[in-house]
C-alpha cells in the first residue's frame, strides 16, 4: 500500500512539474494566435505565418490539415508523425520544441472538433493572445451539435479571456460577440472588402479573399504593415489541400482539373463549385464525387448539395458508389448524369473524363481525399501528373 501511495504522490507531481513546465514555455512567446472555424483554418493559419515572417517576427506555425506540418521560422517544413494517432496533447509538445527556437509568435490551428477538447486546447495549452475563427458552417454535426448555432457555440470555445479576436463569420458573429464580451475580448468582423482581384493572381493557387483579409487583419494587429504582410503571403507554399486548377491540354482537348477535396462540407463545397464555374456557359462540368465507407451521409449531403448546381456529369469513385447511386437516384438526379465507377486505376477516371469532354471541360474533385487507399489523393495526384508529362511532351 505504501508503494502505491508513493507512485501516486510521484506522479501527481511529475504531472505538476510537466504543467510548470509547459505554462512557463507558453509565457516565453508573446504572440499566440489559435485558429478555429470550420473551413480554411489550415490556409489561414499558413497565410498569418507567411506575413509575420515577412514582417521579421520571428514565427513558428502548426498545421493539421491535409498533411500535419510545422512551418519552422525560416520557412521550412516539418512533418508531424503520428503513432497513436491524433492527439491535443500534440499541442503541448509543439510548444516544448518551438521555444528552442525561442519564437516571437506561435500559429497554430485547432486540431481538436469535440467541444470540451477545444477548451481545453484553449485554456490549458495555447493560451491565445489572438483568436481566429474563419467561419461557422454545419460540419461535424455529430459533435458539435445539430445546429448551425451549436457548431458557432463550439468554435467559441477558442475565444480567449481579456484577449482579442478575429473572425470572417457573418451569419452568427452576433452570438461569437456575446461570448466574446463575457470574456472581456474584443472581436472584430473582417470582410473581403479590400482585397483586389489582382492581388489574389499573385498566389500560386486559388485563395479565397476572405481567408486573405482574415490573415491581413492578424499581422495588422501584430504590427505588420498590410503590403509587407502580402507579400509574404504571396510567396508562401499552399497547404496540400489548397485549392488548386490543373490545366491539361490532350489533343484537341482541354479538361481544367479542380481539386476541391477539401472543403468537403456541403454548404462549403456548393460555393467554391459557384465560385470556380458559376460564371462559365455552354461548357462541359464534370464532378468527382469521391466516397469512403464510413461516411455514407457526408457524400449523400454533397449530392444534395450540388442537385441545384449547373453540371454535366458526376462520377462516383471510392468505396461505396453503389450506396450514393441510389442515393442519387433517391434525389432525383438525372440517371444520364451519374456514372458509377468505384476504384479502377486512376487513369480509367482520366479516360472517362476525357471521353466526356467534347472540346472544354471543368472537372471538380469533391468529397473524401482519403480513405482506405487514399483514393481521392491519387485521382488529384494523377491529374496534375498528367499535366506535368503532356506539356513536358510539347516542349
């Protein structure tokens, strides 16, 4: 008994210690900053780390998006490898390595979707002197709840006490506000307002306007004039899962290739498709609709999603076409429209696009990038592929 009590005592303090520890590396950086919300967390989150640096604040960001990463000061990344899986205690280890560098500012996204591990990824490991929440959409609506309030609720979860806030979110910034206010913080509405189109051609692939003044305002508020910051953003590599086109010309052919992967939820992905082909008449809109097994409602909600959107065809690959053909059929899309085509290799999904395409088409991957083979990664990989070896061909 008395060994029992003594591991006990010896572990209560080591996690003591540990705590001091980690409450002490925290204090070393002055400059915080956690990023919430629903889509566009990992770009926001890469674009402030772009500015800062540009700005000469010496910063260390964390992403978890489609590829985990730490983006060192200097703007080299680091793969994060997981063992167990992910982890909010990650948090604490991000912050124990980044301090050898002895950072200015830490960036790093909120890696964590249930509610009570929000908090206390706020309150016990970050610590935010600058909160970021991008947006509020209904996703993750077996944990976050079954509204689009609930979904705000939580994400609030990461406004700091007596601290400062930013938010892109419009349709619930009233109810970000009140928690705001209990907390002592100000939070302010950002809109995309002053960004031009002429500066969002400058980046390297199609970023949003509303991610872009997000992160202005941020590094403003860190004291990185607004061309400087920019810049830097201009230059800064995208997330893997950034929104990219791939322009493939194939004989008499050109099929532009859209990688929307990862807004992979309904209200997010039925925006960018507006945004990207909205404006385009009398050409061919082909979609990718990519499934996994275990998530037969996210791809039944995407299929809901675009029933009002103008296109030509969706082809159903992944794990269960069958399941979200019938669904299809449920809904009442045009059986002429949906081609059912699971997982053949990747160039029989190029052939069929092809052979889909009169002269122009526009083609938007859409849905689950992984799955048990990462399916939806290799159909992206093989169309940029694809382009990479025609116009290597032409030269």
């Amino acid at each position: 008994m008395t060994v029992l009590i003594l591991a006990t005592l010896a572990l209560i303090l080591n996690w003591i210690l540990e705590y001091w520890r980690h409450s002490r590396n925290v204090a070393s950086v002055p400059i915080r900053i956690h990023v919430n919300g629903t889509r566009g967390k990992s770009s926001v989150t890469r674009l402030i780390a772009a500015g800062l640096r540009a700005g000469g604040i010496k910063t260390i960001a964390k992403i978890t998006g489609t590829l985990p990463r730490v983006v060192l000061s200097d703007g080299r990344e680091a793969a994060i490898i997981r063992l167990m899986g992910a982890n909010i205690i990650e948090q604490k280890y991000i912050f124990r390595e980044a301090v050898k560098d002895k950072p200015q500012a830490v960036v790093i996204e909120c890696m964590a979707v249930n509610p009570v591990f929000q908090w206390l990824t706020e309150r016990k490991f970050i610590r935010s002197t600058i909160s970021v929440i991008t947006n509020s959409r209904p996703d993750h609506l077996d944990l976050m709840g079954s509204t689009e309030q609930s979904v705000a609720m939580c994400l609030s979860n990461t406004i700091p006490a007596n601290g400062v806030c930013y938010t892109a979110e419009n349709k619930h910034f009233t109810l970000l506000k009140q928690v705001a206010d209990k907390r002592n913080t100000i939070i302010h509405k950002i809109r995309p307002t002053d960004v031009t189109k002429d500066e969002l051609d400058k980046f390297s692939y199609i970023e949003h306007a509303e991610n872009v003044q997000l992160a202005l305002a941020v590094c403003a508020e860190a004291g990185v004039p607004r061309e400087v910051a920019l810049r830097g953003m201009q230059k800064a590599h995208p997330d893997p899962g950034a929104l990219k086109k791939y322009v493939i010309h194939d004989g008499a052919k050109t099929i532009n290739f859209y990688n929307v992967f990862a807004a992979n939820d309904p209200d997010s992905t039925a925006r960018i498709i507006e945004m990207v082909t909205g404006d385009l008449k009398n050409v061919t809109k082909i979609i990718i609709l990519n499934s996994r097994s275990d998530r037969l409602f996210r791809s039944e909600q995407l299929l809901e999603a675009i029933q009002g959107i103008d296109f030509s065809y969706v082809l159903l690959t992944g794990e269960i076409p069958e399941k979200v053909e019938a669904h299809a059929h449920k809904i009442k899309i045009p059986k002429n429209k949906v081609i059912a085509m699971g997982e053949p290799l990747t160039e029989e999904i190029y052939q069929k696009v092809l052979q889909l395409t009169p002269g122009e088409a526009h083609v938007l991957g859409i849905g689950n990038i992984a799955g048990r083979i990462k399916y939806g990664a290799q159909i992206v990989a093989h169309f940029k592929h694809k382009m990479i070896a025609l116009n290597k061909a032409k030269k």
